[in-house]
C-alpha cells in the first residue's frame, strides 16, 4: 500500500480500500474490525471539520475575513506579507490547508495585479525567446510574487498544526494513539491546540522574517530585492484601494455569514470546553459515557441544514402574493454543495491508514519492526526525536503526508509500547544483535511516554515544503504561480529546518508541560488493566 501511495498507480483511495479484501482474507483482522476502522470518532472529526470548512467558503466569510485584515494591517509589501502570513496561518487551522491556499491565492494575484497596472511592481518575468520560435515568451513569478506564494503554501501548512482539526495528520495521530493505547485519557482538543499554538506562531514569523529578507531585500537595503520591493506611498495608496474595492464588493454581512460564523465559534467553544481540564467540562457535566469531539461538529453540521440562510419563509405569510416565497428557504449549506467540494477520497485515505495500524499491531509486524529501532536507545531521548522528525520530514517530501503517518507513527508508538513491557529482552534480541546484558537492562528502564515521540512526529508529517508532491498547497502555487520546481526546493529548505528545531524545542518545553507526559503511564504496556 506504500508503495502504491507513493507511486499512485492506482486512484489513493482505490489504495485505501486493500485491507478491507486482504486483512479478512489472510486471518490479520475480522471483517468488523477493519471495517470498522474506516468509520469512527476520528473520521467523523474530518467529516464534521469539512462540512464547516464548506460552508465558510460558501458563505463567503473567508473572504471578509482576509480582506479585512489585510486592510487593518496596512499595504507596503512587508505589512502585506506579514498580513497575508496571520491570515492564511489562522484560517488553516480550522480548514484544510488546500483550502487556505485556495482562498489565498486569489487575492495575492488580484493585489500585485493592480500594483503591476500602476506600476509599482512586476508579477511575472517573461523569458527571452529562444531565434526562429514561434512559441509565445514562457513567464516566471517574480521574486516578489514567489515570496507571496510561498507564504500562502507554508503559512497553511504551519497553520494545519495548531488544531487537531487543521490537517489530516494530526487526525491520523488522533486515531492511530486511540487505536494502539485504547486505555489512555485519549487525545484532547484543547490540549493539543495550547501546546501547539507556540510552535505555530513562532513558525509562521520566522516564515515571514525569512521571505522577507530572502526575496524581497530585508536587512540589505543597498540589493536588488530590496529596490524593486519598496512601494512608496502612491504604491501603498493602490494597494489600500484594491483592498477597499474588493471589501466593498462584498457588501454588508448578511445572515448567512453572521449564522456561519456564530455556529463556527460555537463549534470551537464546545471543542475547547469538552472536558478541558482545569474546569468540569460540558461533556463531564451531560453524561458519564465517554463523549468525543466528534459530537460537537457534527452537532452543528447538522444544524447548518436546520438553520435557513435568509428570512424569505417570513414573508409566507404576506398580503401581497408576488412576495411569498415560491420554494422553501436554503439552509446554511446545501448537500450539493457538499457533494461537489467534499474529497471523499481522503476519508478512505484515513480510514486506510487505521486498518494498517490495527494490522500491523495485530499481526506483530509494528513490534518486529520496532525492535529494529533497538540502537537509538543509545541516544538521549532529544537526540531521538530529531532523527526520527528529521528522518519523517525528509520521507513527506516524497508522498503523502497521511500516508507517511499511517506508516510511521504506528511503528513509533510499538517502539516505545515494546520496551516498557519489562519483557526479557535480551532472549528476543540475541540473534540480531550482540548487546551484553547490563545495557538491555538499561534499554528496559529507559521508559519514554509515548507521546514523546508520536507528538513531534506527527507534526512533522506535515513540513513539506521543498517539492510540488509534498502537499496540496505546493502543488497549487506551482502550477498556478508557475514556479519551478528548483525555486520551490531551494525556497524550502530553510523552513525544514527552522521548522524541526522549533517543533522539537517547543516540546521538550512547553508541550511536555501541557501534555504532562513527565512520567511513564501504566497504561503503555500491553498488560495494563484498566481499574474497575
């Protein structure tokens, strides 16, 4: 399925179904059980997180939203970009970021676009033509109109780690940990999203700082980049016009955005306040069955549909015939919208990658392959988490980034179950490996938390920045902006790297204190048996 995946030589989600036929078949796992894997809290998160996704771009609130900060911020390119960076970074972590992208790119080309007619910048370079061509003159962004793209794809990016709902990894990590550490408190929302919130925010500046003194002269003044990036203040007064333009397009807010947003920050607060820890949450409060964030978005999708976008069912009741309403009213979203811009195929990505979790656990596969990873446990815990996030982010460059999760994350999480079994070691390791006795010990009573590993990991699933097939949002500013798939590697690598030393200090920092993982939990091992 790996190499499926990456070669897509079958449709991903084609890909996605295999265990369905072949885990039954071969005695890995029941019908129920991989079945069962394509359908559960996790995929009910995604769907939920889609529908709301949907209907903010079908309400057009995205829009409101971006253009107004954008108009709050101010228009020379460095307050631009900084706005732009904010922006796509907080929308991101409530869509997809393909979606971010999409909403961003848009805008960029509509500002620099009325900055090109005025004069005061460039968006493409045409390249000369080859003598006796015919061909019409190839163009190439700019290096103005690069740093832009580039911050519309790596903002969306940083911004899908701030939330469980913001990318599609940390879902699989959501389902995977669940799954393999059925006994544990599992993974909560809003202790994901203060733990993450740092790194994200410390992520999407240095992204700002960077294409800011990379392409567009910050810091050398006397450089070209630097020349062709300064507006003046006639610039600056184009760019506020094309802003206030496209505001005023929009017109005034109408139910239908207003309802979207209330039932959005209604859904966030419902998330927050589940059982948030430091207060008796909602859910404690209703019910002791254990009530996950699935309820909460699905909750309010579903009343997207109750809820009508306009008033028009009130005049039903008019004296004046021509004002009554011919049909009934249209909800918040409609199911031909959702039909239409739903990728149903990821929810089969998913769900794939949970049935090659549960199987690589059932079959003993995960653990063979854990105990493999026996000569990192020379290494200090820190060192471990940069080559094992160090070694993902290099492997997402190559193929999916759910995939490279449902892949990875279950063997780290069995590398770290295997050893805290207190099991004999040295019996199972002695035809691979020469250890004397006194180390095995040690390997055994150097119990790492599982999240240790799997937190980190998983976000960095999600650093894809050097080529077009890392992640959507690469490949949307490549084809759209046309940019070279040389400029796009050369642009990311330093985001790889500002991106791993940030993501694994802000852990051993801050998230180990939110996530409180300073001690083993009993129920890692495999022989753990829950109190009654």
């Amino acid at each position: 399925m790996a190499g499926y995946w990456i070669t897509e030589c079958f449709p991903m989600a084609v890909t996605s179904l295999i265990p369905v036929v072949l885990f039954p078949a071969f005695g890995v796992l029941s019908t129920a059980d991989v079945c069962g894997c394509y359908v559960n809290d996790t995929i009910m998160v995604f769907i939920g997180g889609l529908v709301l996704a949907i209907a903010i771009e079908h309400s057009n609130l995205h829009l409101r939203i971006a253009l107004g900060v954008m108009k709050t911020v101010g228009c020379t390119h460095g307050k631009l970009l900084g706005g732009l960076c904010a922006v796509t970074a907080f929308i991101s972590m409530w869509v997809s970021n393909t979606a971010a992208t999409a909403m961003m790119v848009p805008i960029i080309f509509a500002v620099l676009n009325e900055l090109e007619q005025a004069g005061y910048c460039r968006v493409y370079d045409e390249l000369p033509v080859p003598p006796g061509s015919l061909d019409p003159p190839e163009k190439r962004p700019t290096r103005i109109t690069t740093a832009y793209l580039l911050a519309a794809a790596y903002c969306s990016t940083f911004g899908g780690t701030g939330t469980l709902v913001g990318t599609g990894t940390n879902l699989t990590f959501k389902g995977i940990f669940e799954s393999i550490f059925p006994h544990s408190e599992g993974i909560n929302f809003t202790q994901w999203m203060i733990a993450s919130l740092p790194q994200m925010i410390v992520n999407t500046f240095l992204t700002w700082f960077y294409l800011r003194v990379a392409y567009m002269g910050y810091l050398r003044p006397r450089s070209k980049d630097a020349e062709v990036a300064e507006i003046g203040v006639e610039g600056e007064m184009v760019t506020n016009q094309v802003i206030e333009q496209r505001y005023k397009e929009l017109g005034g807010i109408k139910f239908h955005e207003a309802a979207v947003a209330g039932l959005f920050l209604f859904c966030i607060f419902l998330w927050l306040f589940r059982k948030p820890g430091f207060v008796t949450g909602w859910a404690e409060v209703i019910t002791d069955i254990d009530l996950r964030d699935s309820v909460p978005v699905i909750f309010v999708s579903i009343m997207m549909f109750f809820i009508p976008k306009d008033f028009n069912f009130l005049r039903t009741w008019s004296k004046d015939p021509a004002k009554r309403p011919f049909k009934s009213s249209e909800g918040l979203i409609t199911w031909d919208v959702i039909q239409r811009k739903m990728p149903w195929s990821l929810m089969f990505l998913l769900g794939g990658g949970f049935a090659i979790s549960r199987g690589s656990m059932a079959s003993g596969l995960a653990k063979k392959i854990g105990e493999t990873l026996v000569p990192l446990r020379y290494l200090p815990p820190f060192f471990i988490m940069l080559i094992v996030c160090f070694f993902i982010g290099t492997i997402t460059e190559f193929t999916s980034n759910v995939g490279i999760a449902n892949i990875t994350l279950p063997v780290i999480a069995q590398m770290v179950k295997y050893y805290s079994n207190k099991t004999p070691l040295f019996d199972t390791l002695s035809p691979i490996c020469w250890y004397t006795s006194y180390f095995v010990i040690q390997c055994v009573a150097m119990e790492m938390h599982p999240m240790y590993l799997m937190v980190p990991a998983t976000i960095s699933c999600s650093f894809s920045f050097r080529l077009p097939v890392g992640t959507p949002p690469n490949a949307i500013i490549s084809v759209i902006g046309n940019i070279p798939t040389q400029s796009l590697m050369m642009g990311g690598c330093i985001p790889s790297i500002y991106g791993l030393v940030v993501n694994c200090i802000n852990f051993v920092t801050w998230g180990m204190f939110i996530h409180n993982i300073k001690e083993f939990p009993a129920w890692a091992t495999s022989d753990y048996t829950p109190p009654t």
